[in-house]
C-alpha cells in the first residue's frame, strides 16, 4: 500500500508539472472553457503528444520491469521515470518563446492545486486495482481533460473568492460619491478612447485609468482594490465583453455616471453569436447609467447611431459626421500625426495630436465632448489633445533599424482597426509592407472578412508577408489576387520568426513596414 501512495504521489506531481502548457493556454482564453476547447481541438498535437512522454517513458519502464522484479516495484519505478520525463516536459515548455507568458497567479495556484490532488486520487484508485493498475500511467497524457476537470471542481470556489473581491471594490467605490465615474466600451477602439480621454481630463482632474487592456471583472476589481486612492477625483473603466451580459456585470461593479459608446462591429462572433448581440451587449453599458447619467455615442453612421436613436437618456453624438455637435474639420493626416479643428456647440479650436491615423480623430472627438461635459474648456481640451501619445501595440510608429519605418499595430486587429490601418499605410512614401496573420474570432465571417482585408492590403502594400495557418492564410492570398496585386510579392510565413528573417534579409532604408494583428499564444 505504501508503494502505491508513493506512486500515486509521484505521478500527481508529474501530472502537474505536464499541465502547465494546458494551464496558459487556460489563462490566456480568461478561464473559459469554451476557447480552452477550441485550442485542445486546433493543436491535438501540442495538447496530446507532448503530455504522452510520461506515460511512453512509464511503459518503457512496465515492460523492463515485467522481466526483472515483481508488479510493486514495476509500478513505483514506472512512476519515478514518468516523473522524470514530466520535468523535462515542464523545461521544453517553459522554455519555449511566450508573447504574453503564464503568470502563476493565486487563482493558477489553486487550480494546479486541485489538479495535482485529483491526479493523486485518481493513481491511488487505479493502482489499488489487481487489473487495471496500469492504467493509472495514462493520466499524464490526459492532462489537458483532467485540468478541465480541475477548473470545473474548482469553479465554486473561484466564485465565491471572485464574489468576495468584487463586493469589496464595489464598497470602495459606492463609498467615494465624489468620484466621477466612467465607462468605455466598444467593438473597437475602447482601449484608446480610454487613454484620449484620461489625458484630456488629466488637463482638469486626476484620473485613475484602467491600465493596459484590463477590462474585465476582476481585472478592474483588482484595480480599484490596488490602486484606487484618495486623491483621485476620476476613475475610467474600460469595459470589455465576449458575452451577452458582460457589460452588465462591470457595470454593477463600476456604477458609471458617463458612459461612452466607441463602436459596434463584428468582434467576437465565435461567442455573441451575431451582431444584433453584440449591440445589446455593448448597449447595456448605455441602460445602465443613471437617469441623470451622461451618454456619449460615436458617430459611426451604423450602429452606434442606432443605439443613439433608441436612448432615452441625456446624449450626444459625437464624431465624424458632418452636422454631429461634436466633430471634426479641415483634418489633416500625415506620418508625423494630425491636424484638425473641433467644432463644438461652444465653439471651434484647432488640435494637433501626435496620432497616426484619421479614425483616431473619431476617438478624439468622443472623448473631447465628454470632457466638456465634465467642464473642460476649449483650452483645457486642445492642450490635452496635444500631449496624446499613441497606445502601445496600436498604430506605434517606431523607427526601426537600417532607416526602416515600423507601424505597430499588433494588438488584436479587427475588422474596421484593419481597414484604418490599411489607409494609414497608404499615406507613407516608400515601399510597403505589411506583415498579419489575419483575423480571427469572427465565426462564419472570418473567411470573407480575411478576403476583404486581402482586398485593402492589395490597395495599400508593395509586398505581404501572411504568417500561419491555411484557414486564414488562404481566404487574404485570395483576396490579394482578386485586387490584382502582384502574387510575386505575396509570400506566405510559417511564423513571425520567418517574416522577420525575410524582412532582414530584403529590407532597405525607406521601407515602410505594418505589423498588423499579432495572434496570441493560443492562436
């Protein structure tokens, strides 16, 4: 019995040292069971094989050991090399290049925890068995399902913790009623209207901003919890939604007085379904504001209008659309940035803001007429305007090596953010380049919006460099061709590595080069 808990022990820890790839791929999809199933489905070899080293080391070691001692020491020997060979499998992956690696936070913590616990119990049962004991060296390879498995033992315990925290950043900010409080959200564009907006009212007020792209729930709990002080006067949430009901939930967190509305497109169709669900799920950041509440709506000439149409509280509609009350003229787009005058029902100003791009001037927009809302004057908000720097990872403008001109716009590319910058490519001198893997999470969609964008890439590039897979690499060389661009300068990559060794090879001053979409790690 002795042997068989050993073994058992020895083959949980395995079991958790094999279940670390499968954990980030948890992490990176937020903890959700449905992504997490897609990526097992796309990558069985990375998901399976890898995983199945343990147990071919343990079967090497059951067959030796059937010729040379009895069934217990066969069982704890196997269970001792497939521990060994679990290490290993923990080193190759912990080796391997992340763009946004795991972080074993509380929460991983808990659940490699209960994993471990469930793959001990599970060893101990089977190898108590006369006739299946063996078996019980087959858990490594089904790491993958016992880590879902984990996360579902595991999902009243995270709820209740994640409850905890979330009432007690609610207190927080219930308690500050001097607080003025904002929501962002959209399709596109929340993550910049975000940091427009918090530099035009740094101008007034001190703001506390969500940083990066923290967006969700607890990501915005563990912000007011954090960083949440007295000294500030504004607090901006960015509220992001992969489901109906999402926005609802940040916004019982949040309770905002401002609401603003950015866009309203095709993202995330793998999850809302369509894009009528999308709208409702981004308006309920709209029906939860207060009756004296502020609404603010982009004037996108889509939806966001609709959703203006139908609001029955205090709104505006801002934007690029002549005749809005707040919008934009005389717009001047060059590489170094952009010109324009604010028109205003206070008045007119001329704006020069660093940002590349003409859609970025709808954001401007948007934010200026919540900031006069808030009591920014004119001054107030052109002098913000004029310190706005672009977000990291959208519409970076760096300069590269060898006198090449990198635009990076990796972050997570959409539809409408790819058509932007395709028209902010075609306003460079030089030659051209734009390096994507195209896009993604746009279901039944996805292949002709990737032919479209193959289409504006044609109307903008020189040259195309497609990295990854055939599901989307296809759909854009087809649209490419339908353009008429030159397929001799289309190349598809096996990865970004290879797109660079290219670019190095073949680049020369002058080049303009868009990284446009960079998929994460689970993609």
């Amino acid at each position: 019995m002795l042997v068989s808990i050993l073994s058992a022990l020895l083959l949980g820890l395995g079991c958790v040292l094999c279940a670390f790839d499968p954990l980030h791929m948890f992490q990176l999809e937020s903890y959700q069971l449905p992504g997490y199933f897609r990526w097992m489905r796309e990558n069985p070899g990375r998901a399976f094989l890898r995983q199945g080293l343990p147990t071919l080391a343990a079967a090497a070691a059951l067959l030796l050991c059937a010729l040379l001692a009895p069934q217990a020491n066969a069982a704890f020997f196997a269970a001792l090399l497939s521990l060994i060979f679990s290490v290993l499998v923990y080193v190759q992956v912990r080796r391997l290049p992340a763009k946004k690696p795991l972080v074993v936070t509380r929460r991983a913590g808990r659940l490699l925890a209960i994993h471990g616990l469930l793959c001990c119990l599970l060893a101990l049962g089977l190898l108590c068995q006369p006739y299946v004991w063996a078996a019980a060296f087959l858990l490594p390879l089904f790491s993958c399902w016992l880590l879902a498995l984990s996360a579902c033992l595991a999902a009243p315990l995270e709820k209740a913790i994640n409850r905890w925290y979330f009432r007690d950043a609610q207190k927080m900010l219930l308690a500050r009623e001097d607080l003025k409080r904002i929501g962002i959200t959209g399709s596109y564009g929340k993550t910049s209207t975000k940091f427009i907006l918090g530099t035009i009212l740094g101008e007034k007020y001190r703001v506390l901003v969500t940083p990066s792209s923290f967006n969700t729930p607890m990501g915005v709990t563990r912000v007011i919890r954090e960083q949440l002080r007295p000294e500030h006067e504004v607090f901006i949430a960015e509220m992001g939604a992969r489901h109906v009901g999402d926005i609802r939930e940040m916004c019982d967190l949040v309770r905002p007085q401002t609401g603003l509305l950015t866009s309203v497109g095709p993202q995330h169709l793998e999850t809302f379904g369509s894009i009528e669900n999308v709208a409702a799920t981004k308006n309920e950041l709209i029906e939860s504001l207060p009756e004296d509440g502020n609404a603010y709506f982009a004037a996108d000439g889509g939806w966001c209008e609709v959703l203006y149409a139908q609001c029955g509280k205090k709104k505006t509609l801002a934007g690029l659309k002549e005749g809005a009350p707040f919008s934009a003229r005389d717009i001047s787009v060059s590489p170094s940035g952009t010109a324009f005058t604010l028109v205003t029902p206070e008045g007119e100003i001329a704006c020069v803001s660093p940002l590349l791009g003409k859609h970025n001037v709808q954001n401007v927009v948007l934010c200026a007429a919540a900031a006069q809302g808030l009591g920014l004057s004119l001054e107030q908000i052109a002098r913000g305007i004029s310190k706005l720097q672009p977000v990291e990872h959208r519409l970076q403008l760096i300069r590269g090596a060898g006198g090449v001109t990198v635009i990076d716009d990796a972050f997570n590319a959409n539809p409408e953010g790819a058509r932007a910058a395709m028209e902010v490519l075609a306003g460079f001198p030089g030659r051209r380049t734009v390096v994507t893997p195209g896009l993604v999470e746009l279901g039944e969609e996805e292949e002709a919006r990737n032919r479209a964008f193959g289409r504006q890439i044609a109307a903008a590039a020189d040259v195309a460099l497609i990295v990854g897979r055939e599901k989307r690499v296809q759909p854009i060389l087809d649209g490419l061709k339908e353009a008429g661009f030159p397929m001799a300068n289309a190349h598809r990559m096996e990865s970004l590595d290879q797109a660079a060794a290219y670019l190095a090879q073949n680049g020369r001053p002058g080049d303009v080069v868009l990284f446009e979409n960079d998929l994460p790690d689970n993609y």
